[in-house]
C-alpha cells in the first residue's frame, strides 16, 4: 500500500464519543449475501453456532492445564530451570486461555446462555487483566474500526512503534523491526500491573476517557485484581523467596505477551492489510464497513495444532466478519467467506504460514520505521 505524506499523519486524541460518531461508505449487497449463505451452511451441515462440544472440550484442556501447571510451579519446583520451563509452559496456557475462552466469551460466542459467555470473558480477569477494558478496547474499538488510525487503541504503542502509515514517525523508529519484539513481551506485564489500574484510576485508555466499572463490573475488576494478586503473589510467597517469585512472574507474562502480540498482530500489522484515515473532503471512511473489515485483515495458515491454540484466530476474516459465532466453526466456513468475497471483488488475503506471517510483520515494522 502507499505510505502517506506528513502531512496526512493522525494524531490520536480522540474521545470515544467522537471515535463512536465515524461513519462509513453505504452498504452493498455484499454482507446480506454472506449472511444469507452462512445462515444455510449452518442448517444444511446441521452444525451448532455456539454451544458446540469441541470447544467445551478445549475449556476442560487448557483449564486443567493451567491449574496443574501452576500447581507444579509453585508447590513441586524444586531448580531454576524447572521454574523456567514451568513459567513459560504457564504463560503458554494463559495465551490459550486467552484465545479461546476469553476471547469467544467477550464475543458472546461461546454459548447461547448469556452467563456462560460472561464466565468464559472473566477468564481473563483471572490470569491477570480487565475483561471490562478489555470489552472497550478490543470489541468496540478495534473490531468497529480496525486499522483506523487513531480509532482502533490496538495500534497505539505510544512513541515506541509506527505501526500505520498515518502515525507520527521518529528517527529511532528506523531500529524498530528489532526492538518491539522485546517490547511486546514488556507490554504485557505493564499492562497486568499498571495500565488497569491506571485506567481506572484516571479514567484513561490509551488517551480515551472511559466510564469507570460500575455493579456488577466493579466487583468483578476488584475481585479478579484481588484473585490475580493473590495467585501471582501472595501464595507463592509463602513458599519461595521474592526474587524467585519475581523472575517466574516477569517469565510467565513475557512468555505470554510475546506470542499472544504475535497472534493477534499477524491479523492486521502484515504488508497486505489496508490502513484507513477518514476521507478529509467527507470526513467518513470511503469504504463499506463489512469490505473495510475483509480488506484491513489477513488470514494466516497454521498447521491444525496452532489453529486449534489459538482459537481460530487465524481465520481472522472470518472472526471480524462473524465474532459472535463459535471459533471452531471458523475453518469450515472460509470457503464461503472467499467465494463471496470475490464474486464481490473484495480482496481475501492469506498468508501461506505462521513463518510468513512473523515476516510480513517484520518487513511492515521495517517499511513504517524509515522516514516518510
Ligand atoms: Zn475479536
């Protein structure tokens, strides 16, 4: 795609009223038809939406994991390099956890029962962040203005990164297809131990004002808080000295930071993603928005374990399109999504590996990080 001139360079401070106030080009026939033909595929291959049994299954994996594996660390590690394998495997699970149940839960599109999706979405109050920010920041942010610069919070990496052509560069930005790999791991942890209590505390995400939780959402941000506190710290306290404790935190959440920034990036931060500014005549997105979320997206093949961790998110055309329907539907439905997409004239892109898609990202980082 053309990099932008300085001059067209966004800056990001934008309320969330004003971001909720961006409009989009008209629609076509183009989703009516999707929806239409994905509708049928559900009846005729009599498959369920949600509620579906292989992602039940997944739930007992990979929560049985975790408690085993933080159960081995904490009371039957015994060296440092069993700490470490254990940390990492536990960041690991917390990435799968975070793919799965917790993604699909913010989604609604777990179960038709409503409090199984909110419980599956509090999954990740309990290994240690905000279902409640999470909520603003990835479903109405992100998912309704993907690659919007100044919209969409997931690209706002402060004066670290220039991830969108329309985003302030600085001359050490020229190093950054090295540095942030590292950052993506440090992100994380700033964003378990500070930025949640930042924003609540400020009212501030990402340079928006957000309202604060309140009810039921306040108890379950300072319950987790707690829970996670206690879990992280105050037990392993009890049976290892602090610096122990500290090195397996700083292992387990850098582990998990690193490859859930891989995960989600290789989506959107790839060569092949379109970047939107509003249109500076109209002042909306001269794109359709069911084409802008096809065309600012790239799907990625992974072979059938890295599919199954990561929660479909590969398909992640098809997940913008249909975020409320189970992810382990995802694969069967990509034929249809890219049938339509071309009898419509929308680009569908895939890259050909998990390999390729690290690449893109890097190659992208690279082009962004030289003066425009
Ligand atoms: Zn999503």
């Amino acid at each position: 795609m053309m990099i932008p001139t300085v001059a067209q360079t966004v800056s990001s401070s934008l309320t969330l009223e004003s971001i909720k106030k961006l409009k989009f080009a008209q629609k076509s026939e183009f989703l009516p038809t999707l929806n239409r033909r994905i509708d049928e595929f559900f009846k005729t291959a009599k498959r369920q939406k949600r509620d579906c049994p292989q992602f039940y299954f997944k739930v007992i994996i990979l929560l049985f994991s975790l408690i085993t594996t933080y159960i081995l660390l904490v009371f039957f590690a015994q060296t440092w390099w069993q700490a470490l394998a254990l940390s990492i495997v536990l960041g690991l699970i917390m990435d799968g956890i975070g793919f799965n149940l917790q993604h699909d839960g913010s989604h609604n599109a777990c179960s038709n029962i409503p409090w199984i999706n909110k419980l599956m979405g509090m999954s990740l109050d309990l290994i240690g962040f905000s279902s409640y920010y999470w909520k603003i920041g990835h479903n109405v942010l992100h998912h309704n203005y993907i690659n919007i610069t100044g919209y969409d919070q997931d690209f706002e990496f402060g004066i670290f990164a220039r991830k969108t052509p329309f985003q302030q560069w600085h001359p050490y930005h020229r190093w950054q297809h090295y540095y942030l790999w590292f950052l993506y791991g440090l992100y994380t942890i700033e964003w378990s131990l500070l930025r949640d209590f930042n924003n609540f505390f400020d009212r501030k995400l990402d340079h928006l004002d957000y309202p604060r939780p309140k009810g039921v959402e306040l108890v379950i941000f300072v319950l987790g808080k707690v829970l996670f506190l206690t879990l992280a710290f105050a037990i392993p306290l009890q049976f290892h000295p602090f610096w122990n404790v500290l090195f397996c935190y700083v292992m387990t959440v850098f582990t998990m930071g690193l490859v859930m920034n891989f995960v989600f990036l290789l989506g959107h931060e790839v060569e092949k993603a379109a970047f939107l500014i509003p249109s500076q005549t109209t002042g909306i997105i001269e794109k359709e928005w069911a084409v802008h979320k096809v065309e600012s997206t790239v799907n990625c093949s992974f072979n059938p374990f890295l599919n199954w961790f990561c929660g479909g998110l590969n398909y992640h055309i098809e997940h913008h399109l249909f975020p409320t329907i189970c992810h382990v539907n995802y694969a069967a439905m990509s034929p249809i999504v890219k049938k339509t997409c071309e009898e419509f004239g929308i680009k569908y892109q895939v890259n050909p590996s998990f390999w390729h898609g690290v690449l893109s990202h890097y190659l992208w980082l690279r082009r962004l990080g030289k003066q425009p």
